[in-house]
C-alpha cells in the first residue's frame, strides 16, 4: 500500500512558557487555567522537552519542506532568549536541508535590544499585542499589579521597527474599542503599523461585562 503524503503543512503551536504570564490582561480567559491545577505545576518548557519537541516536530513534518514554528503562551519571553537561541539551534541540528520559520506572539514587554536584535538575525514573525492608543489599550492590558503597559508596548513596537524585525500587531477588539474602531486604526498606522490582526474576545468575557454595557 502507498503511503499517502500529507498536502498540507503539519503545524504545531507550542506554549513553552504554559499560562505563565506577566501581565494581568481582564479579558484574557487563559490565566484562569492556573487556577485548575491541584498544585503550582511547572509550566516552563526544560531543555530535555524542547530538544525532543523540536526533534520530534520535524520529524512529523515529512515529507513536506517547511517547517513552521510557532511560540505563544502565557507569554513566551519569559522563558529569556537562551531558551530561543538553543531553539534555532536544534531546528538547525535536526532540520538540515528544510526551510525552518518562527513565529512568536508577545506581549512586548521584555523585549529590548538583544531580543530584537536575535529576532532579526533569525527571521522571526513577531506578533505583538497593542490595542489601539493609551486610553483604550490601558483599561484592560495591565500588570499584575495594575500598572499600565502602553508605553512599555509602544517601546518594543519602536524596537521592532529599529532593527527591521517582521511584525504585525493583534488587537483585542473589546467593548470599548468596538465603539472607537477608526481611532485604534489611525493610531496605529501613524505609529507606522503596515500589518493588524483584529481578534473579538471570547464571548464568555463579553457576557461579563453586560451589566457594565450601556
């Protein structure tokens, strides 16, 4: 019997950091996973994992050529660039001969020149989460403790663009920017944005918010 081959890509999103994240974003339905678990787990990808994910990885991706990676989280930073510096060195060990590519969605906020300065040399497609100008993205993407992040996104969307890294931006269309849409997009396209995702959060959370609603 002939082996069938594939015709699509196999594609893996890999959460190495779990729903370990820095921030406290309201509407973000995946903090509350740490909620599930009997005792603190450990989230963070170790190197004996990802060595055998990447390997395994592009292993089931024959027969095709292309090997997409993608990175999310949590948010992903916060495993530090040694854990993505010993990524593209394994996809170069057992992915020789094949088109590897990264992709990576961030909240931003670690990001500085080193990070930039490897996303670049590496090719990397950065997504980064910015929804709009400070009022709107400042209501619901703070830190643990409250903090805003807006200026601290708009420092690596300005990061990004000194060292040429490919990027777009993922906004979170929620209750306030659902009433404000042209505002969210001359903003970012007059902070040099040629690329954005819209995303409406889950349903669940709007339903939360209805009592709120005018």
């Amino acid at each position: 019997m002939l082996q069938q081959v594939p015709t699509r890509a196999f594609h893996v999103m890999a959460k190495p950091s779990g729903s370990d994240c820095n921030l406290n974003c309201d509407y973000c339905f995946y903090l509350e996973k740490q909620s599930l678990y009997r005792e603190k787990p450990v989230t963070h990808m170790d190197d004996d994992t990802l060595e055998a994910y990447v390997r395994h990885y592009i292993a089931a991706s024959e027969p095709q050529n292309e090997v997409a990676f993608t990175w999310q989280g949590g948010e992903p930073t916060l495993l530090g660039l040694d854990f993505y510096r010993r990524a593209v060195k394994l996809q170069a060990k057992y992915g020789a001969g094949r088109k590897i590519s990264n992709s990576f969605q961030t909240n931003g906020v670690l990001l500085d020149d080193k990070w930039c300065a490897f996303l670049a040399e590496n090719h990397f497609l950065v997504g980064l989460s910015l929804d709009g100008p400070a009022e709107i993205h400042n209501q619901y993407r703070v830190t643990k403790g409250g903090r805003p992040t807006h200026k601290l996104v708009m420092r690596a969307l300005t990061l990004l663009q000194k060292h040429h890294v490919d990027y777009n931006v993922l906004v979170c269309v929620n209750r306030t920017s659902a009433q404000q849409p042209l505002q969210v997009y001359d903003f970012l396209c007059d902070a040099g944005v040629e690329f954005i995702q819209f995303i409406p959060v889950s349903s669940a959370w709007l339903m939360k918010q209805l009592p709120a609603m005018d």
